[in-house]
C-alpha cells in the first residue's frame, strides 16, 4: 500500500515532467539521444517510488535525472521552463529525502 505525502507528489510531478520534457526533447532537431536517455532515466526514477525492487533506487535515479537535466538545460536551445521547473522539484525531492531540510509536514 502507498502512503501518499507531500514528498511523493513532489517526485511524482518532478519525474513526469523531466519525462514529458525528454519526450518533447526527443521530437524536436538537436540532441535526441539525451532526450532518450532523460525518458529511460526519468522513468526508472517514477517507478522506483513505487517499486522498492528498481535496481539502482530512487536516489541515484534522481541525481543522474538531475545531471541529465543540467545538461539538457546547456545544450538545448528551446523549452527551458518546464526542464527548470522539472530541475527545481527533483532537487527539492532529493534535498528533502535525504532531510538536509526538514520541513514538518513534508516527508
């Protein structure tokens, strides 16, 4: 059973957005190969809040998610307000998850 809270909405909507800006990244002229790789990666880091047995967890899914929005962030050249706001909501998740901030209510 899934216990819905603030910090599971938090990486829900961070991961589908990061994974809805890779599948426009990858429609488009560019880089496609990393719009691919953000698809892969963003989607492993969904199912992994649900999934306990993803192989690499939630964590590591979400900073490489993070590192290949960076990049995404530098190289693209257009639809850069859903990759920062998808940058903002994964960062607040792993800051929160690992409670470098606590704030009550959330976690």
């Amino acid at each position: 059973m899934i216990s819905l809270s603030w910090l599971l909405l938090i990486g829900i909507i961070g991961g589908a957005l990061a994974l809805v800006d890779g599948a426009t990244r990858t429609r488009g002229r560019g880089v496609a190969v990393l719009g691919v790789i953000e698809i892969v990666v963003a989607a492993l880091f969904v199912l992994s809040l649900f999934i306990p047995a993803i192989p690499f967890g939630a964590l590591t899914l979400a900073i490489v998610t993070l590192v290949v929005l960076i990049v995404q962030l530098v190289l693209g050249r257009r639809g850069a307000a859903m990759t920062v706001v998808a940058l903002i909501l994964i960062a607040a998740w792993v800051v929160l998850s690992m409670r470098w901030i606590v704030i009550p209510g959330i976690g």
